[in-house]
C-alpha cells in the first residue's frame, strides 16, 4: 500500500530543491538540481528520478512550492 507523501520544491534562480517527507516529517527522497536557465527542465529531471525511485511507495497528498520561480513552477506541477 502507498503511503501519504508530501512534496516541498523551492524554485530558485540558481537551484531547485526538492523534499518528499512522509507523514511524520522523516525525508524520503531529495534533490538539488541547478537549474541553469531553465527551472521547468530542472524540476521535471528531479520529479522523474523521485519517480523512477518511489513511485509505487507514495501517493503525493500534498505540494507546496515557494521561491522566485514558485508562480511557474507552481503551475506546472499543480
């Protein structure tokens, strides 16, 4: 059975971060990708890796994405 995930991406103009933790706040999987020039392309690469490693453990139940590219990248992931 899949477990509640809750994802947290931070959008920045060098970097995106991003952090799945369970429901009791312990880190599942993270990632920093640089994002040069072109944060969709850096967050997506980092969301098919998470994928490729948890995808039939976890049910995302929940995403917040802040920094200065939150409004783009925000919209693209849901």
């Amino acid at each position: 059975m899949a477990k509640d995930a809750y994802l947290g991406i931070d959008v920045g103009s060098i970097s995106v971060n991003l952090f799945l933790l369970d429901g009791g706040g312990e880190a599942l999987f993270t990632a920093y990708r640089r994002v040069d020039g072109n944060p969709i392309v850096a967050v997506q690469r980092a969301l098919l890796e998470m994928d490729a490693q948890l995808a039939e453990k976890i049910t995302i139940a929940g995403v917040g994405v802040t920094g200065s590219g939150r409004s783009l990248v925000g919209a693209v992931v849901g």
